[in-house]
C-alpha cells in the first residue's frame, strides 16, 4: 500500500517537474553540500577564532583606543571590500567564469595540458606530419576533444563578434 502511494506520487506531474529541476541543478547541490561539509569539519576551529575575536574586541573596546592590530584588520578590510566592488571583480561574479562548471572545466583542461606537455617530450614520438595529423582527425578518442574545440570555436567567434 505504502509502495503504491509512492510511486503514484512519484509518478505526478509535479514531481516529476522538480526531479528534473533537480537533476538539472544536481552539479551545482553537490558542490554546495561539498562546501557545507568542508564548512562544518571546520566549525571548532571557526567558532574558537569568532570567540578569540569577540574577546579581543571587548578588552580593545575597554580602552580608550583601539588596538593597532585592530587598526590595521579594518584597513585591510575597508581595502577587500574595495577590491570585491570594484568593476572587474563585479565582472567576475556577473559572468560564468566563476561557476563551478567553468572552473571544473579548467581543472582538467590544466590537467590535460600537464600531461600532454609530458607526453610530447618524450624522446620517442617522432615528427608528426600532415598525414600522421590526416590520422589522428579518425582517432575515436580525440573526437571528443575536437567537438569541444569546434563548438567552443563557433561560439567565442559568435562572442567576439557580439562583444
């Protein structure tokens, strides 16, 4: 009885909508769920540093000045916070360069790039010439690589052009 209901309202077409909203956003749930781990595994370590600052402010507090370690974190702060509003790094957090897709991307193109770079100097590849390159376009394996590199082509040509 319990397994029917289930699957019936598994089965509704509201569920069926958020499940795929889900699916769709599932990358992006298990980097936050990634960070909140991270986040609590330090959460001593945090609250002991927030109870160390709270307990320095109520003794600089006490006096009639304020400390210069204090001086000199409100600088540092005031200069941050000028740096995150400024234009550029504004431009960063509008466009995707920061999306945990993008920068998953990078990560393996820079892994890729390190282990190609280590393959090639290698002392036994020899010269490719053009009919070696005319071979390796039917490679099954680069296909992958040369999609992305014409798609990826297409649409910076198409953003240049845009820009």
């Amino acid at each position: 009885m319990a397994e029917q209901k289930f699957f019936e309202r598994l089965t509704e077409p509201r569920t069926l909508e958020l499940l795929s909203q889900l699916l769709d956003r599932l990358e992006d749930v298990v980097y936050l769920l990634d960070v909140l781990e991270q986040f609590l595994r330090r959460g001593p370590e945090i609250a002991e540093a927030v109870n160390e600052g709270v307990a320095l402010l109520r003794k600089g507090l006490g006096g009639t000045a304020m400390p210069n370690g204090w001086t000199d974190l409100l600088n540092a702060l005031r200069r941050l916070r000028q740096v995150v509003e400024s234009p550029q790094v504004q431009a960063l957090f509008r466009e995707s360069v920061l999306d945990p897709r993008a920068v998953a991307l990078v990560g393996k193109m820079a892994q890729a790039m390190i282990e190609a770079s280590q393959e090639a100097k290698k002392p036994e590849h020899r010269r490719l010439g053009l009919m070696g390159l005319i071979r390796a376009l039917g490679d099954p394996e680069l296909q992958p690589a040369l999609r992305f590199a014409v798609a990826f082509a297409q649409r910076f040509s198409k953003a240049l052009a845009d820009a």
